[in-house]
C-alpha cells in the first residue's frame, strides 16, 4: 500500500513589519491642541474687548441722555486701570455709580455734610412732610364731604321707607274694602259652597284652618291634655311658617340717586358693527372642503347630532364649527330625508338576513 503524501500548502513567506513609529502622530496632536487653545484664549480676549466697548457705549448713551442740571460741571478725572487690581477696579466703578444716584436724587430732599442726599426713609425727604402738610389742611373738608354725603342718604333712605309705608297701608286699607263688600262676600261664600260639596276634604281643611287661627288668638281653651298639644302644635307650625316665609322674602335694594344714575358702564364687547362684513369674513375663514362635507354627511348619518363625536373625525375642525355647518347646510341636505330612507334601508337588510337565515335553517 502506498502511504498518502500529506497536504502541504504553499505558504508565500511575508516579510515582518517593523512597528510605526508614534511620535511623529504625537507631535501632530499636540501641536493642533496647543493651536487650539491659543484660539481659545484669542477668542476669549476678543469677548472681554467687546464687553468693554459695549458698558462704555451705555455710559456714554446714558450720559448723553440726562438732562444739562444734571451733568457734572467738573470734569471726571480719567482714571488708570491698568495698574489696579480687581477689587480696586470694581471700588471705583461703583463709587461712580453711587454719585450719578446721588445727583438723581439730589432734588428731593436736603444733603448731608458729605454730599449725599437723605433718601433712606421716605420721611427723609421733603416732599412727604409737604404731602402731609396738604392733607392736614384739606382733611376736615373731605371728612365732612363724606359725612353730608352719608347724611344725605339716610334721609333719602328715611324718606322712601316712609313714602313705602304710606303707599302700603292705602294699599290695604283699598283691598280690604273690595274683599269686605257684601257683594264679594256673598260670592266668595256661594263658590266655596260649591267646591266644598264636591270636595269635602276642602272644608275639613278649611275648619282646620280657622281652629288653629282661634287657637293662636286665644279665643278658645284647651278641654284636654290633647286639645293643648294640638294648640302646641298649630303655633309651633304657625311660627316655622312665619320663620320660612321671612327666610324666602327678598328685600330689594333701595332705589339709585341722580349720582348714581349718572355713572354708567359702557360695554362694547361682541360689538357687531357691520354684520354682514362679519359674516362675510367669517364665512371665507371657515371653509368646508368636499372631503370634508362627504365625511361629516356620513358621521352624521351613522350619529345623528352628536356633534362633538363627529368633530373627532375633522381634524380642522371644531364643535362650534360643525354646528355652524349643520345648521347652514341643513336645507340643502336635508337631513332628516336622508335618516328617514337610511332606517327604512337599514330595515329592509335585517329583513332580507332574517329570511336569509330561515331559508339556511
């Protein structure tokens, strides 16, 4: 037997590399993040340069708009920044500031030794103790214009209470004079005889009635312990009636003055001056597209006048917008008809599946 060659490929022998050398890339690198930051710290140096430029152009602006009386005759020594520290820096800056506030309100009250103005409290200026020296003097005039006008209208209120309660008792001194004619008695007394004959529990009520009258009048006597609890009763009742019917009672407000009568409040809102330019203008902002019309004909026929369900489906428009349209269209459409023949079309296909399904069975 011959013994099988073993496979050997032929493998093309390649040379090893030798490894890159990485400083070259590392120099790249940190010459590109030192060019970097140069930029960084360029950019940052523009920014503060800028910043400068922008608070000294609103000084100037601000300079410039104050009023002459309000500039400093003396000019403003100019000042070296460049060998002073921060601290010093912001020190001068706001000392500055604090002089402008003090000439702004240099006016309103009297300066200190030092320059500054007395404005911590307003009590320190002169123009409240002014105010307070106004009001003293015309105080007394305004308490007693609010008194004579109080005074005025109690008497009003005195006067109409009155003229009310004179109105009041003629007035039931008229009616009870029409009610206690002899003519109106006897009428009164032939219709309850009537009604009180057909309906007997009328009268029984009515006998009721009277009796609790005599009852709280102290006309009659209890004969028993039943009679008193009774006549307990009828008062208890009579008193909680009395209680409900003050309790109901609106007392109206008391009749407006000439001054106020006078005051009135105009209100414009919703005004319509020209209806038709509205209507116009309304019209070509709500525009209904046929898509849209077939697809609220449709809901509308599947739910009729659920409005807000149907705006679901109208992604433009709104409730308000699809009543509107109902309303507007409803003519044209008529969409009653319409209801009408889809039930009797609904109707008629559950009869033919009815017989469908018999004719199955």
């Amino acid at each position: 037997l011959q013994q099988e060659s073993m496979y050997n490929p032929q493998v093309e022998a390649i040379s090893p590399t030798l490894p890159s050398d990485d400083k070259d890339e590392k120099s790249s690198k940190d010459e590109l993040l030192q060019s970097i930051n140069t930029m960084d710290r360029e950019i940052a140096k523009l920014e503060s340069q800028i910043n400068k430029l922008q608070r000294t152009q609103q000084k100037l602006e601000f300079e410039a708009k104050k009023p002459p009386e309000e500039k400093s005759s003396t000019p403003e020594p100019s000042l070296d920044f460049r060998h002073h520290s921060i601290a010093q820096i912001i020190y001068a800056e706001n000392r500055k500031k604090a002089e402008g506030a003090h000439t702004l309100l240099s006016k309103f009250g009297a300066l200190l030794d030092n320059g500054s103005p007395l404005y911590n409290q307003p009590s320190d200026t002169g123009v409240f103790h002014e105010n307070k020296r106004r009001f003293i003097t015309f105080k007394k005039r305004l308490v007693l214009h609010f008194k004579r006008r109080q005074h005025a209208k109690r008497i009003r209120e005195r006067y109409l209470t009155e003229r009310y309660d004179q109105m009041m008792s003629t007035w039931v001194k008229k009616m009870e004079k029409v009610e206690g004619s002899a003519k109106r008695r006897a009428r009164d007394a032939k219709l309850r005889e009537n009604f009180e004959k057909i309906f007997p529990e009328l009268k029984k009520h009515r006998e009721e009635k009277e009796r609790q009258v005599m009852n709280s009048r102290g006309v009659s006597y209890a004969r028993s312990e039943a009679d008193l609890e009774q006549i307990m009763d009828g008062l208890h009742e009579q008193e909680e009636e009395d209680k409900k019917m003050r309790r109901y009672a609106v007392i109206p407000p008391m009749m407006l003055d000439a001054r106020q009568r006078s005051l009135r409040f105009l209100n414009n809102n919703g005004l319509m001056e020209d209806s038709k330019a509205e209507y116009q203008e309304a019209k070509l902002s709500n525009i209904w597209t046929e898509p849209e019309k077939a697809i609220f004909k449709e809901k509308y026929l599947q739910h009729p006048k659920s409005f807000a369900f149907i705006a679901t489906f109208l992604e433009r428009k709104t409730l308000t917008e699809c009543v509107h349209y109902y309303y507007m269209s409803k003519k044209k459409e008529n969409y009653k008809e319409l209801l009408r023949k889809q039930s009797v079309k609904r109707k008629k296909m559950h009869r033919v599946r009815k017989d469908e399904m018999f004719q199955r069975n």
